[in-house]
C-alpha cells in the first residue's frame, strides 16, 4: 500500500485509468466480433457493424488506449474481410 498521499492519489488514479482502457478494449472486443458475425451471418449488415468498430478503434486510438498503429492494422483486416465476403 501506498505511505504518502500523493502516492495514494497516483493509486487512485491509475485504478480510475485502468477501469476505462480496459472497458474500451472490451468495447472494442465486442464491437469486433459483432462484425465477424454479421460477415458470416448477415453480409448485408456487416457494412455498418464495421463503421462502428472502425469507430470505436478510432476513438480508442485518439485516446491512446491502444497505439493508432494497432487501430489502423486492425480497420485494415477487418476492411480486408468485408471486401472479401461483398466480392463473393
């Protein structure tokens, strides 16, 4: 346990943080396989489920939860995938 109060605020802090960055990658996780689904499932769907993944990548990239370079890599397979699956 922390001894000083500055130490005891960086705590609370760093709990705070860890809460939201791992609530957004679980967002992410979701919206991602909620895309999947609709590739496989519904094609005709899949197009919007991966506007709101690319969005919440976005959007967790421009808060540096996870580095701009993975979101990037990661809209660029899942582009890859509904490409594939609308060429069919």
């Amino acid at each position: 346990m922390p001894h000083t109060p500055s130490a005891e605020k960086s705590l609370r802090q760093i709990e705070k943080r860890r809460a939201r960055n791992r609530a957004a990658k679980k967002a992410i996780k979701v919206q991602v396989r909620k895309f999947l689904s609709a590739v496989t499932d519904a094609p005709d769907t899949a197009a919007t489920e991966y506007n709101l993944a690319a969005k919440r990548l976005d959007k967790a990239a421009a808060r540096r939860v996870i580095h701009p370079n993975a979101a990037a890599r990661k809209k660029s397979q899942l582009a890859k995938r509904l490409l594939a699956k609308s060429a069919k």
